[in-house]
C-alpha cells in the first residue's frame, strides 16, 4: 500500500470567515464523497481570503495514488472555477 498527500493552497472569493467556512466545508465533503479521500483544513484557518487544504489517499501503487489526486486536482478547478489555486504539492509517503 502507497500513501499520497496533496497540500493545496487556494484564494477564496470569502470577505468573511462563515463564508470561508462554507466554501472549504462544501470542497471537503464533496471531495471526500467522490473520491474517497482524508481531508482536512491544515493551516490559514484565521485568514478569510485563504485556505491550505491536505487530501490524503491510499492506493495498492504509487502511481495510482498519483493518479487520483490530480483527478481531485482537475475535479476542482473544473467544479471550482471561482477557487484559484496558488500552491501545490503533491507527496508519497
């Protein structure tokens, strides 16, 4: 079994941090729900215009845990296009 982390770094369309709240909260769900991943808000938790999300999966090879997260990668910027993504990093553990 392989393990993958995507950390992502994304400006949100949020004055407030409710509506940041409501955005981050309705990504991770459904990111959870599509495709099966651990997933978290890890850091910018006071900063209403910011969020680092981490997605984790698990996969029988390296390769296909890879695969995935950029599948969420895509899946998010086309079900997104409001969320601009300034930072990605994608790592095997």
């Amino acid at each position: 079994m392989h393990v993958a982390l995507l950390q992502m770094r994304l400006l949100l369309p949020s004055r407030t941090l409710k509506e940041k709240r409501a955005i981050v909260k309705s990504v991770l769900a459904r990111a959870r729900n599509r495709f099966n991943v651990a997933c978290s808000e890890s850091a910018l938790n006071d900063q209403p215009a910011d969020a680092e999300l981490c997605f984790v999966t698990v996969a029988p090879n390296p390769t296909r845990a890879r695969q995935l997260l950029q599948e969420l990668e895509y899946w998010l910027v086309s079900e997104r296009p409001d969320l601009q993504i300034i930072d990605l990093q994608v790592e095997e553990l």
